[in-house]
C-alpha cells in the first residue's frame, strides 16, 4: 500500500514537472509571437511614413523594443571607417537612467575591437554578466562598460549593401539580463529594418535635395528664357528700323537714278537689297520663334482645314506647283497662329525645293488611337539621311543662297514640342521629301 502511495506521488510530481515545463515553453512561444507582432507594427509605421515623420519613429521604436526586452538604454551607431571611429546617433533611456549620446561622440574603434570584430562577421556580441569581463586595462571593454553601470549588453550589426555600417545596442543598467537565440534573431531583423527605414530617409533627402536644385534650375532657366525673349524683341526692334531705313535710301536713289546710272552699276544695290530683305526675313524668324510659347491668345476649337486655306492665300504659289489637301482633316483644340506656322514654312520650304516642271505639295492626316498624324509630302529635291536632324536646329540651311532665314523648321519643331508632339521626315534624294507631325487628341 505504501508502495503504491509512493508511485502516485511520483507520478504527480512528473505530471506537475512536465506541466511547468509545457508551461514555460508556451511562455516562450507567446513572448516571442508578442515581439514579432511589435516588429510588424513598427515596420508598419515605417513603410507608411513620410520623411519629416523618420527620426521620431526610429527613437519610439527603440523605446518600444528596450521596453519589450527589459533593457535599460536602446541606441544606434554609426561606424566610420575612414576616422577609425563611431558615433551614438539615436538614444533611448528609462526613468532614471543618465543618457549618454553626447559622451559617445567620436569614439575610436580601438576602444570596441571585441563587438567590431563579431560584428565584422555579421554576428552580435553579447555580454550576459559585465563583471565576469576580464580586467583589461585601463581602454578595456570592462573599463568602459561598467562606469556607464552597464551590467549586460547587447550590440547587433547593421549592414547594408553586405557592407558593415553601424550597429544597434542595448544596455541594462538596473539588472542583469538574457537574450535567448530567438530574440537575437529577432533583434537582427530589427537592425535590418533600421537599415531600410534609414536608407529611405537618405533616399528622401537625396530626392528632396535634387527637386530643391531642379526648382531653382527650372526657375533659373525661365527667367533666362524671359530676359532673352524680350532681349530677341528689343534687338529685333531695333535691327528694323535701321534696316528699313537701308532699303527706303537705296530704292529711292535707283529710282531717283536710272536714268543717269548704267545698269550695271545697280548690281551692287541689288545685291544690297537682297541683303537687306534676307536681315529682315532673319530677324522676323528671331521674333516668330522667341513667341511662340509666349503667346497669350486663347486657345480654341481650329479647324485644319480651313487653316490651311487661309495660310495659302498668303503664298506665292507658282503655276508649275500643285498643291493637294485632304478634304476631311480633323479640328484640334490649340492657337490658330502657332498652328499656322507649322504649315506655313512646311508648304513654304516644299514650295522653295521643288526642282521638277511639275510639283506637287500634299498635305493629309491619318487617326491614331492617341494622335493625329499629320505630313506635308513634296516631289522636290529632297534630302540627304545626314541632314535630317540638322534641319530642325535654328539657322541650319541646306544652301547658303536666296533670302530664307534657317530659322522656319526651327519653328515648326518648337510648336509641335510645346503641344507634346513629335516631327520627323522620310526624304530620298532627287525624288521628293515627307515632314510627319504628331498632335494629341
């Protein structure tokens, strides 16, 4: 009978044993799903944070993860390689606890060789018990700690890029403490999450930094743009009126003349009048393209067609010259000047480079799904593949003669810019050239 007493007593006991250590490892088990469920929060916060938002999460973070692992002082190094030291970024103490950033300044790596060289590794290091540190001298790890009363550490390596860039720790002051292997592993994701959350700020920055330059760039550029735009008017202005003064002289003195002068004698003043007619086509180029984006008309409903007919009654159009125009060409909501210009030196220039008896200028469109594809097409003279970029820079002439001012296609490619579209040609040699412009719908 005592026997079986004993029995059941023993039973109990290895019952009881067994429950308490069900127990402590449900215990276990909850802390460490309560961590992770923090790390998600945090990293929550992080992701949906904007940059003026970083430094205050960081520092809660620290607060809230010292917290959860009992410790005294949470905080964030940064290494620096290049002066051989580290520096205490971040801060986080309990009540009661003397905080120590502003004495972590600077500190020379030779004071931390045992962490760096773990953390060299990608490992944490770890002191459980401080005052079982070896007596290392005076620039010893146990002669640092234990002024600051540490009594157990914890540093985890932050890395980014696979290089080594700092470090998280956590000191207790008022106890002992222990990190299981799990926590660790729990601290590391931590210090990766930092990483992230550190980079972006610097990302942020860098792109803050880089609008901040790009603002004043584009603010820099269109006063520049203003100042030679009413620059291009006033020089404009004031070319002309010497210049019709040239031509009004000259007239009247060839025909206050020709009777008494030979004839060849006027070539010279021919040649003068030429000149002066090629000046004022240049500097009316100059004005056309520096008013373009500057036009303060209203923008309206235009109609293609009835555009074009009305650019051609103010062309010289010779007789051997036929022009050909698509009778159903769409209406595009835009400024009827600019939209003008395009066709006007685009049938200008067909017109000028027809070099057969019988030229033909069509003018036509294609729907897209986005666009309208427009072409003016020539059987002219066409143009070399090298010149086709060259073109459409300002004062950029196929030949130096006539009185053309290099300026027109210039024009056209600013206006179909200005309203987001695109211009390019196909041309062959001898057998005639096609101008393609976009615009949108």
């Amino acid at each position: 009978m005592q026997k079986e007493n004993l029995n059941s007593s023993n039973t109990t006991i290895s019952n009881n044993n067994l429950d308490a250590k069900q127990l402590e490892k449900d215990r276990i088990i909850e802390r460490h799903l309560r961590f992770q469920d923090l790390l998600i929060s945090i990293s929550t916060k992080y992701i949906n944070s904007d940059l003026s938002d970083i430094d205050k999460l960081i520092k809660e973070s620290l607060k809230q993860i010292g917290e959860f692992v009992a410790s005294d002082r949470s905080y964030i190094f940064s290494y620096d390689f290049v002066s051989n030291t580290c520096a205490n970024t971040y801060e986080w103490c309990s009540k009661g606890i003397e905080p120590e950033i502003d004495n972590l300044q600077n500190i020379p790596l030779d004071y931390i060789t045992h962490w760096l060289e773990a953390h060299k590794k990608g490992e944490a290091f770890y002191v459980e018990d401080v005052s079982l540190l070896e007596e290392d001298g005076e620039f010893g790890l146990r002669a640092i700690l234990e002024p600051q009363g540490i009594k157990s550490l914890i540093t985890i390596p932050k890395i980014k890029n696979n290089e080594l860039i700092g470090f998280i720790g956590f000191d207790s002051v008022k106890k002992l403490n222990s990190y299981s292997k799990n926590e660790q592993e729990i601290l590391f994701v931590y210090a990766n999450m930092l990483v992230n959350v550190i980079q972006k700020k610097e990302y942020e920055e860098r792109i803050k930094e880089q609008e901040k330059k790009k603002e004043e760039l584009l603010k820099s550029l269109s006063i520049q743009n203003e100042e030679l735009n009413e620059y291009a008017h006033v020089v404009s202005h004031d070319l002309k009126a010497p210049l019709i003064n040239i031509h009004t002289l000259v007239s009247w003195f060839m025909e206050d003349n020709k009777d008494a002068i030979d004839l060849n004698a006027f070539k010279p003043l021919h040649q003068v009048l030429f000149n002066v007619e090629k000046m004022d086509f240049l500097i009316k180029g100059i004005l056309d393209y520096s008013t373009i984006d500057k036009i303060e008309a209203e923008d309206k409903l235009v109609n293609f067609n009835l555009i074009i007919k009305e650019v051609l009654q103010t062309l010289l159009i010779p007789e051997h010259i036929q022009i050909r125009i698509q009778e159903d060409l769409p209406s595009i909501f835009g400024n009827t000047w600019r939209f003008k210009q395009v066709f006007q030196n685009l049938i200008q220039n067909a017109i000028k480079y027809c070099d057969k008896q019988n030229g033909l200028v069509e003018i036509g469109c294609i729907e897209k799904d986005t666009h309208y594809e427009f072409f003016v097409k020539d059987n002219g003279m066409g143009i070399k593949s090298d010149y086709f970029d060259k073109i459409f820079k300002v004062f950029t002439k196929l030949e130096s003669t006539g009185s053309s001012s290099g300026i027109g296609l210039s024009i056209v490619k600013k206006i179909i810019n200005y309203y987001n579209g695109s211009i390019w040609l196909e041309s062959q040699k001898g057998i005639g050239s096609t101008f393609y412009f976009t615009f949108l719908k």
